[in-house]
C-alpha cells in the first residue's frame, strides 16, 4: 500500500520477520518511471540507496531504490483471522480484492498493460493498493520489483505468497474521503438523527396497557438483543461533504457499513478505465476480456468459533450470521435481516425477506389445507357415491365397458373402490372453499408483500433509490453503430430499431419451437400411458389388472420429472444464447429478457402436463367403440385414456405431488452438493500446504477457491419459488396439501440459501435494490392465472358440479348423493364393438369370480349419453347440457366473485403503512431544516468574516 512518497521506509525488525536471506537485484519494468508505485513500501523517491533490515535470524536483506517486496507471510498471523483483514501495517481495512493469473504471449502483453493502466487509475482515484505476490514470483508487472534468491540454490523458493503458485491478489482499501465523495455521489443515506416517532406514537397510545404486557414476554421466534444487536433507528439524508457535521459520525473507520464501503469501491472499480478510449472502462470488462479472473468483497473471518456463541459473542458478523440464520438448527428462528442487508447489502437482504414473508404467509394456507384433507378423512366413510362403488352387491357390481382394446377385459365398477376413496380425500365439499380461499390467500400476500416491502424500502433507505447502470461489455463489443448517449453527452453503441425487431422476431420463432418441443415430450407421456396401461391390464394378474392405472400415473409422473428436469438445462442454454441474440444494453435489460423467457419455458414445461391431465385427459373419449377413441401407432391403434369413474382429479393430485416434491428434492440435493464437491477441489491442496507451520492459507485464498456467486445474481432463487408459487396457487384445487409441502421445503430452503451465502460462495458485491423487481408482475400474472384455472378445475376436472346438479334440479333433485354413482353411467350394448376391438371371450378375466363365463351383453361407461335403444344412439342427453351450462355459470360467478373482493381487499389495504408514511415525512423535514442550518451557520459565518475584515481595514 502507500504510506507517502515522503516517508521513509519502516526500520523496526518486528515489521519485517522471516524476510529473505539474499540481497535483492533490481530488474526494471517497461512502465513510466514517474507513476508511483503499486502495492510495496516506498523507500526513497530518488536514486539508487541500499537499505538493510534484519530478520528474526538476524540476516539482512538489500532493497534498492524505489521499491521493497515484502514477503506477505510474515506479516500476517496464522492464528489470527482479523489480521488477514487489513493491509500490511494492520489499520487499513481491506475493502476489495481482485485477482489474476498471468500467461505469455501477446495477448497477455496486452492483458498485463490494461492492468498496468487500470491499477495506476484506482490510484489517481485514490484507492490505496497492494499486492499479494505468487509462489517464485520474478518480474513484477507494473514498477520496479525485487527478486528473491536462495544463497543456497537458486531453484528454491522457501517463500510464498500465494497458496497456488498461480494467482496474484491486488487488495483495495478505500480511505475516507474516497468514500466521503463516492457516498455524495451515489447518494447514500447516512443517520442524522434518533427515531423517536414510534416511541412517541407509543406513549400517546390508548391501548398501551393492554399490549404492554403482551410486548414484554419473549417470543421464541426472535433472537436475544445480547446476540443479535436491534438495529439502531435513525433519520437518514443523503451525505453530504459540506454538511459532514449534521451526520452522526462516531468513527470514521466505521461509519460506513462494510457493504457500504464494498458498494462504493465496486462503483470506483465499474467507473475506472483501462484504455484512453471513452468505453473501455470497468472491471467487469477485465474480467470478460481475461485480464483479471475474479473480483470480490472478503468475507468477515471464518464462519465457526471454539467458543459458544452464548457465552463469548460472535467472532465476527460472518460467525453470527451463521449460527443465528444459516445453522440448520435456528431453521424456527426470526431471520436477521438487517445483518444480512448489512453484510451482504440490500439486494440480497431483499430477496431473503421476501421468502421470509413468503414462507410466513404459507403457515395459514397450509393449515387450512391439512383442515380441508383431515376433513376429507374425517368424512370418507360418509361419502356415499365412494360406498357405492365399494358395495359388490350394489353399484360396484356393474359391469363397466372394457378400457383397452382385446387385451382388457369387462370389470366391475367395484375394482375402482380405492381409487374412489383416494379422490375424495381432495375432492369433497370443502374443496371448493379452500380454493376460493387460496385466491384470496394469493392476493393478500401480494398486498401485505407491499405493505412489507414499503417498510423495507424506508427503513433500509432505498425508497428512492435510482440505479445508473452502465453498458454491458458483450453489448460494446458486438454492436459497431453508435450513438451520443442524451443523458451523458458520450457517444455509446447503438442498435437500430430494425435490428432490434429482426432479432426479437427471431427469439420469437425459437420460442415457438421450444414450446413445441415441450408439446411433443408431452405427446410422448401420453403415448406412453396409452401403451403401459395397456400391457398392465393384459397381465394374468389381478393385482396388477386393479392398480394398473395407478402405476401407470406414478412412473408416467416420474418420467415426466425426469424430462423436465433434463429439458431444463436446454432451456437454459437457448434463453441465454437468444438473450445474447438479442443484444440487451444493460444487465436490467439482459436480465428482464432473461427472466421472461426462462418463465415462459418452464412454466410449459412444468405445467403443461398438469393441464393436460386437468382439462383435456378424457375430453376426447366420446363412448365405446367410437373411432374418434383411438391414436394409431406403428400400424397399430391404442384407446386414448379415459378417466376412472370416480374422476381425473386423484391423477392430478399424484402428478402435483411427485413433480412438486421431486423438483424441490432435486434442487435442494443439488444446492448443497454442487458448491461444496466445487471447494473441496479447489481447497484441497491449499489446506494440505497449510498444514506446514510457516503457510498461511491467508483470507483471500479462502474466498477465492469458494465457489462464484452465480453470473446472474438470485434469478435461479426466485424462479425456483415462483414456479413453486404456481404449484400452490394455480392447482390448489386438486392438491391441498401443496402449500403443506411447500412451507416445508421454503423452511429448508432458506437455510440451505443462508447456508450458500455464509460458508460455499465468495462474498458478492454489495447491491442496492429497490424491490423485487419484474418478479412482482409475475407473481400477479400467476394470481390472476390461479383463479381462472382453480374455477374450471371445480368446474370441469372435479366432480362438484354434477352432484350440485343431480342433488338441486328442479326436475329430479334427491335429498342426498344416493343412486349418484348410477345417474353418471350411460349403457353401451357390446354388439356395437368392432371386431378389432372386441374384447376377447377366451381372456383370463372371464373365467374370474365375478364373471364366471357370464356372456357380456351390456357394459357400462362415464357420460350422459342415450343407451342403446333411444334414437339417436349414443348422443348425448339433456342432463348433459344442463351440467355443462352449470360448469360454465360456476366458473363466470366465481371468477367475477373473487376478482370483484381481490379489488377490494387490494383497495382497503393502503400499500404504505400509516407510521411508515408518518416517518418519512418527518425524515424529509429534519433534511429540509438540516440543510437551512447549515447555510443559516454558513451564512453567519460569512457575515462575521466580512465585518471583521472591516474591522482590520479600518
């Protein structure tokens, strides 16, 4: 780092133990000898002077001139984690560290140079650098360096400053007024007074003796202040390096929060150029050129202690955000979301509290919804219409048509007893209140989710916050036009309008096509539930005969799983190239793009099954013996699938649960194991050099072998929990347990989050954010989506509305379901069978108990169509277009019912709390009267100035 030009270079031997044992030659770079020097102790300004400095065995060493390297392991302590924290002298903090790998050839001349000239930059903004070198490290790349050599042999190197021989680390300090200025022009809010508001509010409270009490027990949700600090409440106002006195400044070292201070350097580091050009400027562009390999914020320190957490306080924030939000065993613990917006800044604190409040709100819908399963067990044995079908001697003797051609045979309506009872347990009277509740559910959580992201965006100082965003490089460098940029007068590439249509015309038609391809994965699970259902119910074996259809939905499912999961890492693949297609300008743009695209290809591809099964599985059976019933394959016809009498609804449960559950069991499984197989091999061989008493395995070198944080942020985070959002909302209708099944995973998946963050990846940048972003118009397009299709779910997949009718028309309506079961069969006579499809008298089901060689005349099947003696044959009934006129009257007066009380609860819940607006009014006003004291003291000063220069003039 630089201590001055002028000073003179440290003499006490404490500050220099085990540095080399020969004197030091000087080789000299191509580099302008003016520039002062990056990252080593200055000695002298000018000439060539022999300074000695002895070790701890008493050996000298020779520096020459401008210049000293120093070796970095014996300044810093093995045992010590927060010396690894700072520069050299052990007060400047490390605020950043960048790092690279340097290579031969011309490109890496051209490499080294745009280091050269970037790191002489920082230091023209006033960043104070320094450098960590690699192991044998001879010619250093931007000043005069110093070599060291064995006096033993000239091969061996017994000092390294970097555990892979490899990598050499630039550490970033950014002293005070570099932040001072950097925090004026990014207007960062900074205290300026103590909120007592809320403490007013309370003392004037009537009901204070009635919530005092209450307030005072402890709730073992929270975390002890003696842990977990309460973040102090301040007014806040943009700094301000002329009104420096009005902020409430401690301790400068201090005052700005680490992300904070990461934040800006990240800005200084985005803002600095690398070449004269005007463009040529920011790390990210070194980073996607190769010049460097990576840039990072450090970690606090490591994440475990010998000591409790309870009786010696945390070691530092990185440990207490461990055991008080990452740990497994804090999974029932209150999140620390300010310390988490602290250490890792708002973006990433925004996300967390998002599913914080995500998983809070899942508590009610899940408890209602094992209510509404409980009830479907509680009442299973009162379901008439499932007795029905159980009673062998009753309506579970009828004989109900074949579901295969030739290889099935007649079975009675009694083998599907099970699967009527399982479809109760989702399918009963109280479905169809739990859906209207979920809607509702959905659009609370999105209105109290603004009332809760008002009081972050206040309390975390980002409500007005607006992001400058720069050009991405991939943008520059692929896009020739340009044009002068309106806002800052400089001249930016520039794509055409034309160019702009032609590109998103071309994503359109992948698109198309990619959504085909999940049609057609479709198609293909429909084929194969035609042909396994097939080859069960041809089996000898009864048992597999009565749970064929059951099997053939678990593996179809499964199947299933397995394709999405696989068509996944294609989607992936083609949003990013046609994203990349398109030429976004900035990341917001790349990553909004992005974000559609991803949504819209698994949305298809996770949901597309779902429907099917939901609204068409069945749609296309017309009766027995029809030809519209058949799909031909390989010159052979297969029967389409109908549903089981008791409904399509227990297919669709099995299917939500298996895809659902297994996703969020896959994601989870592959969360935890990818970055850790990722460190252990990056890690494996500093640890084991580590082991050597003199190697310090030092702080960057740990958080360079962690894994990156992904390229585009959180976006694989919150798509996993909209997807999930649409599983709980969209098909709660036939699956109650959803939101059961995804509160679980949420409480597993924010500490698995936690636990990414905290210990398997590099500390990101430090990020502001507003809100959550384009996910908030999603999540309202799924709301709208869930009840529109949870109406004609009730309406058309679950068996509501036939028994509304059979029990209240006005014709024949029954005092309860009796006799339902036979009012939804219709007769189909077998001589209407073709040939080819007849089922086979010689089948081993003919010889079974309930037949017994009985000829089969007349079989039963699901509809309201005429039987065979009434002209026209087969057609269907008036019972039929009542039923259908009920379903489409149903989805009409329930989707108008709960849009119309959406609108109202979204009209009566204010999206900014009362007291929040209260704060933010008085914060406005202390700023307005902070600034007229400053010039009214400005202002006095001034006059008191001119009046004593009157004074002495006369």
């Amino acid at each position: 780092g630089f201590e001055g030009m002028d000073a003179p270079p440290p003499s006490d031997e404490k500050l220099y133990p085990n540095i080399g044992d020969s004197p030091t030659p000087v080789e000299e770079a191509n580099v302008n000898p003016s520039m002062p020097p990056v990252g080593y102790m200055p000695i002298d300004k000018g000439g060539l002077e022999e300074v000695s400095v002895e070790n701890g065995d008493n050996k000298k060493i020779q520096s020459t001139g401008d210049v000293n390297l120093i070796n970095t392991q014996g300044w810093y302590n093995k045992k010590d984690e927060n010396s690894q924290l700072y520069f050299r002298d052990g007060k400047r903090k490390i605020d950043y560290v960048i790092a690279y790998k340097e290579g031969s050839g011309n490109s890496e001349d051209k490499k080294r140079e745009r280091r050269e000239t970037f790191q002489a930059n920082l230091h023209d903004e006033g960043l104070e650098l320094e450098v960590e070198d690699r192991k044998g490290r001879g010619k250093m790349s931007l000043f005069r360096r110093a070599r060291k050599k064995s006096e033993s042999s000239s091969d061996e190197d017994d000092d390294e400053n970097s555990q892979d021989g490899k990598t050499i680390f630039i550490k970033i300090h950014a002293p005070w007024d570099v932040l001072a200025r950097y925090a004026e022009l990014m207007r960062i809010k900074m205290p300026i007074e103590l909120n007592t508001v809320v403490e007013d509010t309370k003392e004037n409270d009537m009901d204070i003796d009635f919530t005092s009490c209450f307030n005072k027990c402890h709730n073992p949700l929270d975390w002890s202040e003696d842990i977990v600090p309460a973040e102090p409440n301040y007014f806040t106002a943009p700094f301000n390096r002329s009104r420096e006195n009005i902020f409430i400044i401690n301790n400068k070292d201090t005052f700005f929060t680490n992300a904070q201070r990461s934040r800006m350097v990240y800005e200084v580091l985005l803002r600095t150029k690398y070449e004269p050009a005007r463009d040529k400027i920011g790390i990210d562009k070194l980073v996607s050129n190769g010049a460097y390999t990576a840039h990072f914020p450090l970690h606090d320190g490591k994440f475990t202690s010998e000591h409790s957490i309870l009786t010696n306080g945390a070691a530092n924030d990185r440990h207490l955000l461990y055991e008080t939000w990452a740990r497994p065993g804090v999974w029932y613990k209150h999140q620390p979301l300010d310390l988490i917006r602290n250490y890792f800044g708002e973006k990433v604190g925004i996300y967390f509290a998002w599913l914080g409040f995500y998983t809070g709100m899942l508590i009610p819908a899940s408890l209602v919804g094992l209510a509404v399963f409980i009830y479907g067990i509680a009442t299973l044995w009162e379901n008439i219409p499932s007795e029905d079908i159980c009673d062998k001697s009753g309506a579970g003797n009828i004989t109900m048509c074949p579901l295969c051609d030739k290889r099935c045979y007649y079975w009675k309506l009694s083998t599907s007893c099970l699967y009527s009872r399982a479809t109760y347990l989702f399918d009963n009277p109280s479905t169809v209140f739990f859906a209207a509740f979920m809607a509702l559910w959905a659009t609370v959580f999105l209105e109290f989710w603004k009332r809760k992201q008002a009081e972050i965006e206040y309390d975390w100082d980002v409500a007005d916050y607006e992001f400058e965003e720069h050009v991405r490089p991939e943008f520059e460098a692929k896009v020739t036009r340009t044009k002068v940029n309106p806002v800052t007068k400089i001249e930016e590439p520039y794509l055409p309008f034309y160019s702009k249509g032609c590109r998103r015309f071309t994503s359109l038609l992948v698109i198309c096509f990619m959504i085909c391809l999940v049609l057609a994965a479709l198609l293909g699970v429909i084929v194969y539930r035609i042909v396994i259902v097939a080859v069960f119910y041809a089996q000898p074996y009864r048992y597999i005969q009565e749970n064929a259809k059951l099997a053939t939905t678990a593996t179809a499912a499964c199947i299933n799983l397995i394709i999405i999961m696989l068509l996944n890492k294609i989607y992936y693949q083609v949003a990013l190239a046609l994203t990349n297609l398109e030429r976004p300008r900035t990341d917001t743009e790349f990553e909004n793009s992005f974000t559609i695209k991803m949504f819209c290809f698994q949305f298809v591809n996770f949901y597309a099954t779902i429907f099917y099964i939901a609204f068409f599985k069945g749609s296309f059976y017309e009766y027995p013996g029809s030809d519209w019933n058949y799909i031909h394959l390989a010159e052979e016809k297969y029967m389409i699938i109908q549903c089981d009498p008791a409904g399509c609804l227990i297919e669709l449960c099995i299917q939500l649960a298996i895809v659902m559950v297994g996703k969020q069991a896959f994601n989870n499984f592959k969360e935890i194991m990818i970055p850790k197989i990722k460190n252990w091999c990056s890690a494996r061989g500093a640890k084991k050099a580590e082991k050597q008493e003199d190697n310090i395995y030092t702080r960057w070198e740990r958080d360079h072998d962690l894994t990156a944080s992904p390229p585009m942020g959180l976006f694989e985070e919150y798509l996993e929990m909209v997807i999930q959002y649409g599983f709980v909302t969209i098909f709660v209708a036939a699956f109650p347990l959803a939101p059961l099944f995804a509160l679980i995973n949420n409480i597993i998946e924010i500490r698995l989050d936690a636990f990414k963050f905290v210990c398997e990846w590099r500390r990101p940048p430090a990020m502001k954010a507003q809100d959550i972003g384009i996910w908030f118009g999603i999540l309202q397009g799924i709301t709208f989506i869930a009840v529109i299709t949870n109406a004609f779910i009730i309406a058309y997949t679950s068996d509501f509305i036939p028994k509304m009718v059979y029990r209240f028309s006005p014709n024949d309506g029954h005092q309860d379901l009796t006799g339902y079961m036979r009012w939804t069969l219709s007769k189909f006579d077998v001589n209407d069978f073709e040939n080819s499809s007849r089922p086979d008298p010689n089948h081993d089901s003919a010889r079974s108990p309930e037949f017994n060689n009985t000829i089969v005349t007349e079989c039963s099947y699901r509809d309201f169509r005429n039987p065979p003696g009434i002209d026209p044959k087969y057609e269907h009934t008036l019972t039929y277009w009542y039923i259908f006129a009920a379903r489409l009257a149903f989805v009409i007066v329930f989707e108008h019912a709960i849009f119309l009380l959406t609108w109202v609860i979204g009209y009566m819940i204010p999206d900014i709390p009362a007291d929040v607006h209260l704060m933010m009014l008085r914060e406005n006003y202390l700023a307005k009267e902070a600034i007229y004291t400053t010039e009214k003291d400005k202002s006095k000063e001034e006059r008191e100035r001119l009046k004593n220069d009157v004074h002495k003039q006369d």
